[in-house]
C-alpha cells in the first residue's frame, strides 16, 4: 500500500498542530504531516518571518526531503498563500512535483483586493487584530478575553498578517499538478477570486464550496477530509 504525505500549513496566527485530530480521521494511507512556521509550537524560539517569499525559500530547504516520497500540500488562509510559493520553491530546487496542491479559504495570488493591500502592509495594533479575528469568526470571546493567551497570539498574529499583506505575487510558469480549491459559501472571497486560482496551474482544477464562513475546514471537517480523500485515492494507486 502506498502511504502519501499531506504536508499542511497553517492559517494566521496558529501552530501547525491545527492539523493534528485530521490523522485520527484519514485512512492509514495518507499521513497528515503539519509544517511548522518559525516563531510558534516547537519553534517558537525562531524569530516571526514576516517575508513569505524568505520564509517559502526557508521551508523549501527544509522539507525538500519530504519531497523523495509521494506527497501534497495543503494550507488553509495564509497557509494557502504558502504552500503556493512553497511549491514554486520546491520546484526551484528540482525537486518533484506535488500530487495536488489544495488551497483552502483564501482568493487567488492575483486577486487579492478586499484582502491586503496597504490596510496590511504596516504593523496592527492589539485592538485591530482582536477585531479581525472576531470578524472572522474563529476565536471564542472567553479566549479573546483572557491577557495570557492574548500575549502569545497576538504577536504570532501580527506577524502573519503582515507576511499576506506585504506579499507580492511574481509571474512564474505555471505549475503542472492538480490544483483543488476549497472554499467557505459565507467567507470574504467571491467565487471570482476562488476561480482565479485556476490560472496557476496547467494540470487539472477543482472548486468545490463548503458551508460556512472562514473556518469552514473546522466545522465541517468530515465533508473537507472526504474531499482530499477523494482527490488523492487516484493518486495513491497509480504512485
């Protein structure tokens, strides 16, 4: 049986270890493998990267390994973003392509409007970023309250709105592996900005629309885990 991993990164202001209860829910065969960033988890002594292209660059020379065995990216929000440079990255250094790329929750590289933009691009203060995360939808108020937590976030926050917000999109050849976007019906992005993400790539593209809002991986995670798994099965037998 061939095992593929799912090297997924995460979304604004979180650990990698977001991913963690998916291994319990996939089949053996698919090994979720959370790709930690700098600054938070078992990194948090590593400065906050604020530079996602440098921070793409980093993790291509980190996983590049990874790379020997069958394998997809995924990312959720920022982390889309990021394994969308990771995998011109990894491409860079020769190495072989991923079975998919699956970007979930955000609006293409090229449209970016309602986004980021200059309202990104300079440091936020505590306020703006609990507001943020308050319209997104995610955070309990209980949590948004507490100073403690709020310390240890709020940085890690500040940092990763600012790696979307500085973000530049370069003009590239396109990739060539299938390319599935999912998204939430009631989130920001149009369904404009979801599609648009077909343009970067020339293998085969997907949309498909979840319920929900920005978190919609989180609530209505049996329906998103069928669909990678659904999408890699045909992978797994042909690796």
């Amino acid at each position: 049986m061939t095992t593929l991993n799912l090297l997924c990164l995460p979304y604004s202001g979180a650990s990698a270890m977001v991913y963690s209860r998916w291994r319990r829910k996939l089949p053996a065969w698919l090994q979720v493998r959370p790709v930690e960033l700098p600054g938070r988890g078992a990194r948090m002594a590593e400065p906050l990267q604020t530079d996602l292209q440098a921070l793409a660059r980093q993790l291509a020379g980190e996983q590049r390994l990874a790379t020997a065995a069958p394998y997809a990216l995924l990312g959720h929000s920022l982390g889309a973003l990021l394994a969308f440079e990771l995998a011109h990255e990894l491409k860079a250094l020769g190495c072989p392509p991923p079975l998919a790329l699956f970007a979930c929750g955000t609006a293409a590289p090229t449209r970016r409007e309602g986004y980021d933009g200059e309202n990104w691009r300079e440091p936020k203060s505590d306020e703006a970023l609990k507001s943020e995360l308050r319209t997104l939808n995610g955070t309990p108020e209980e949590v948004l309250a507490n100073d403690e937590l709020m310390s240890l976030t709020l940085p890690i926050l500040r940092a990763d709105f600012l790696l979307c917000g500085r973000y530049a999109y370069r003009q590239r050849p396109t990739l060539g592996c299938p390319l599935h976007v999912l998204g939430g019906d009631a989130d920001r992005a149009s369904q404009a900005q979801l599609l648009a993400w077909g343009r970067e790539t020339h293998g085969p593209f997907s949309l498909r629309m979840f319920p929900g809002g920005h978190f919609f991986i989180h609530e209505h995670e049996d329906p998103v885990l069928g669909e990678l798994v659904a999408a890699l099965e045909p992978h797994r037998m042909s690796a």
